[in-house]
C-alpha cells in the first residue's frame, strides 16, 4: 500500500479538520497539499527543549536554502505550538553528507511536562531502525501484535513500548528519505520511500505537537507538512 498523494476528499476538509485536529497560538501555513509546520525560512510555530537549557536554540538548530539543520547535540527536540491528534504527516529527512549517521526520530502526540525525552510517541528515525514505532516515558502501544516489544525503568527514556519495523526502507546515508506517518485513533501506519514500514494497533489518543528530535548526529529536515483529519471519537 502507498499513500505518497494525499486524497482529494482530505484536502476539501482541511478547513474543518483544523478545528478537530489541532489547537494552538500559531496559525501553520495552509498549502494545496496540507499544512507546512516549516515554513523553510525560520523556526515560526515551533519552540524547543533540551537537555542543556544554556544552550541557546541557534547553536542546535539552524535553517539554509529551505533546510532544517539539526547539530544532534545536545539531546532534546523542536516542537510545534499546534497540537494534533490524527493526522497524515510527511516529513523528509537525510543524515549529513559525508558524515556518520545516527539517531533521531520523529515525535507524535508529545505530552507533558516538558523534557529531554518526553512522553510520547515516536517514528524511529535511527539509522538501521528507521520505522520502528516506540511509547516512550510510558505511553502505552498495546501488547500481543507482531513485532512487539517492551523494555522497563530505562533511565533516560522510562517504560518503553513498540513495534518493530517490517522492513529496511531507508536509502543510503546523505540520500533524501521520505517518511509518511498515518495516525488515526489508536493506529499508526508508516511508510519510507513509499513502502510500508509499519503498523501498530493500541497507540495511546491524546492530541499533542509534533516533534522532531535531537539525539545523536547531524540530521536535515524538509518538506514537514500535516493533513489534520477529524476524530471519529472525542478525545480527553
């Protein structure tokens, strides 16, 4: 299955599905494919956390030629002011030309209190994991599907819980990766470069802002754009 275009039926919704999908002081730029959540000119919409709050954001993160340049140290991540719930998020994405990759990952639903490593869940974006699906700080992903897997009282990241990906997917370091996030009520379906990665069942409802993490090693972001879709059921 391949969802790289977006249905026409979302797009004519997109108004109303703004209203049910996302809440917050920014107002994301409207575009003919969804909503940009960056603009590739600046960091407007978005805040940020990190491990080391003396460091000012600009020594992390810096944007050129439409590019979204993440340092990777110290650890912590870029969140959007908006809050979603369900949606049908694109991000692209590409460890640095000419260096080591490493690890980061996509963020979804972040909840509070702020911190390095928040409750959350999270798209996998390490390299040589990229796909996986991970609860983090206790955000539950239910038990008892394929390719689970769990791990307790981890120090830095709490209980953790998730699905493992189908499939390598990724492109060879420096190369440009595609990454397309569907998630709807408690499902999450993943895709990368077009083919599917991943689904897992059981992922906690909350709405929450979309996070793009530091952890690790340089890492570039473009073409971040959302379809919020409208909730079948309320969400508390």
């Amino acid at each position: 299955m391949k969802f790289l275009l977006s249905p026409p039926a979302l797009l004519v919704s997109l108004a109303s599905a703004l209203l049910l999908g996302g809440t917050g002081c920014q107002t994301p730029t409207s575009t003919s494919q969804g909503v940009a959540l960056f603009n590739g000119r600046d960091l407007t919409g978005w805040t940020h956390t990190l491990e080391d709050p003396t460091v000012p954001r600009e020594a992390v993160w810096s944007v050129s030629n439409g590019i979204l340049i993440c340092q990777g140290k110290p650890t912590g991540y870029l969140r959007t002011t908006n809050r979603f719930t369900n949606f049908r998020l694109f991000v692209e994405y590409r460890w640095a030309p000419g260096k080591q990759p490493s690890n980061s990952g996509i963020l979804t639903r972040i909840q509070p209190p702020d911190r390095p490593l928040p409750r959350c869940i999270e798209v996998q974006l390490r390299h040589g994991s990229a796909g996986d699906i991970i609860g983090l700080q206790g955000m539950p992903v239910a038990s008892g599907q394929p390719r689970f897997f769990e791990a307790r009282a981890n120090p830095v990241a709490g209980d953790i819980t998730g699905v493992r990906r189908l499939i390598d997917a990724e492109n060879p370091p420096g190369q440009w990766n595609q990454v397309e996030i569907l998630a709807r009520e408690d499902v999450y379906t993943v895709w990368i470069n077009g083919k599917l990665v991943n689904e897992a069942r059981g992922i906690t409802r909350a709405a929450g802002p979309i996070g793009l993490q530091s952890e690790g090693g340089e890492i570039h972001f473009r073409n971040v754009r959302l379809i919020p879709l409208p909730s079948r059921i309320s969400v508390h």
